[in-house]
C-alpha cells in the first residue's frame, strides 16, 4: 500500500515504488489517497447532479494518471483508491482490513497536501513501513542497517541483503554499544571496558551475521551524549546513504504495533534518506515469508 496526499512528492513516491517493485515483486499494489469530503459539492443544482463527477472520481482520475506517468513496471498490477475520512484512522484501518504486507508514504518537511505522519502511523501500524523523504536522495546505492543482534535486526539484515540483488548495492550495518555503569567493579578503566564491549559486539556480530553468506562490514559507535537515534541520523548523513534499515520492537508480547523510542525518534528526524522499519507479526508474514526463503 502506498498512501498519497495528491502533492509534489507524489511522483518521486511512485517512481521510487516502481523501482522497488521490481525487486520485491509484489501481487498488487494500492495507491491509496485519503480526502475528507468526497460528496457533490451542495452548490451543484439538483439537475445537474448525476453528470457532474464526484469528488471520488475526480481525485481517482488524477491519481490514475499521475501513476501511469511515473510507474513504468508493466508486470506488477496496481489500483488507485480513494476513500473518506481522517488521513490517520483510515490509512490504519485500510492496512488491517486488506491485510497490507507493506506500507510506503513520503516524508515531508513542508505542509504542502494534506500530510502523513510517520511517527503517528508507526505506533498503529501492522506492517513493516518505508517512508521516502521529499530532499533529494544521495544516489550512493549504499543501505545502512542498525543491529543490536535481535530477531528484529536480522530480518533487517535480511531485507536489505535482499535488495542489494538487484544491482550495485552495499550493505553496511552499524551498532551502537554503551559502558555498564558498574563497569568500575571489574577494576578496568572507562576506556579500557570500552574496547572490551566493541571487541565482543564485534565477535557477536561474525556469530549472528554467519548464515547469512554475505560480504557484511560493521561500524562500532561508542554512544555518549547523544541518543540511538540521533548516532543513526548522523551515520545516515556522513556515510550519505540511500537508505536505513532497522527493526521495531514490541514492549510486551500483546503490543507488537508499538515501536521502540529509537524507531520512532529516527523517524522525526530523519530526512537525510529513506527510512525502512521492519515489524514481525505472525499472522502478517507475507512479505517476511518471501525473504525468509533466501
């Protein structure tokens, strides 16, 4: 499912959607667009009514076309909906009742179109979510995947060496350490437990990416004064890549839908790149089942 708001980032959304459709080869796609009101407008005389198109049909016939001009993978199908209602409640509730494996939306800064925020639907969300930011994208073919060893990440890692199939892509993954504040007990020095901790992130890391068979490189960053986040961000910007990769976690075993402070936080600040957070939900594993066959 693509959400659109009938605004400038529409064209670059569907183009970057078209090229990741080749790769990910989904059975259909929904462009869907929200709008509140959608009747005749009640100035129209009563003669004219049944001629005249609704807003439903007007706003479905200008999504129509902006698709066919920027889409141009003829083997996947596609529709175009529009629905009523608030832009929030609806997008969540389309993504349950069509049981959606996949959610994409653009990443604005401006007020431009009627908006979608990321952070808000990723806390509702059932379905790993890509939001696409409207600044120009780095070009760099290079995917930055955050992993802290969970089965979150490695689905994560999984993704994104499933999209460096298709071309010239590189995958590099980061992971962010910190000194226990007991460290002193052990007799060692700040600096001292420091490299103890990357020395055995990165011995971990060779275990949990082993059975993968890819060519993986992994950067260690020691967080201080910042937060998780805000190290992602920076890596995201320095490193100039196309893309971010990095799980949600659920905080109880009812409460799947709910991200993490960092998933969330990446979210609001990130418009450096395309941001993809990766869900696990038993009963929503369409998308994870094709990539779990690599």
């Amino acid at each position: 499912m693509v959400g659109l708001d009938l605004s400038s980032i529409d064209r670059k959304i569907i183009q970057r959607v078209s090229h990741l459709s080749r790769i990910i080869k989904p059975d259909i796609i929904h462009f869907v667009h929200v709008e509140k009101e959608l009747d005749i407008p009640i100035y129209v005389p009563a003669e004219y009514k049944d001629v005249v198109p609704t807003a439903t049909e007007q706003y479905e016939e200008k999504m129509r076309t902006l698709v066919e001009d920027n889409f141009d993978n003829a083997s996947v199908e596609w529709k175009v909906s529009v629905v009523g209602g608030k832009t929030f409640d609806t997008l969540v509730n389309w993504v349950k009742e069509e049981n959606i494996d996949f959610f994409i939306a653009g990443r604005k800064k401006s007020e431009e179109g009627s908006g979608i925020l990321p952070h808000k639907l990723l806390r509702s969300l059932i379905c790993p979510a890509l939001f696409i930011p409207e600044s120009k994208m780095p070009g760099s073919k290079k995917i930055l995947v955050a992993v802290d060893f969970s089965d979150h990440s490695m689905m994560a890692l999984k993704t994104a060496i499933k999209l460096a199939e298709s071309g010239e892509i590189t995958v590099h993954c980061l992971h962010i350490y910190s000194v226990p504040i007991g460290y002193h007990s052990t007799g060692k020095t700040y600096d001292e437990f420091s490299e103890i901790m990357r020395v055995n992130a990165e011995k971990e890391f060779k275990r949990f990416s082993k059975a993968l068979d890819a060519e993986l490189d992994l950067k260690c960053v020691l967080l201080e004064k910042t937060s998780p986040a805000e190290v992602i961000y920076e890596e995201c910007k320095s490193g100039n890549y196309d893309l971010v990769i990095m799980g949600s976690k659920g905080q109880s075993a009812g409460s799947v839908m709910l991200l993490g402070s960092t998933s969330e936080k990446l979210i609001r600040m990130n418009y450096a790149c395309m941001s993809w957070i990766v869900k696990i939900k038993d009963e929503y594993i369409g998308f994870f089942k094709a990539l779990s066959k690599l």
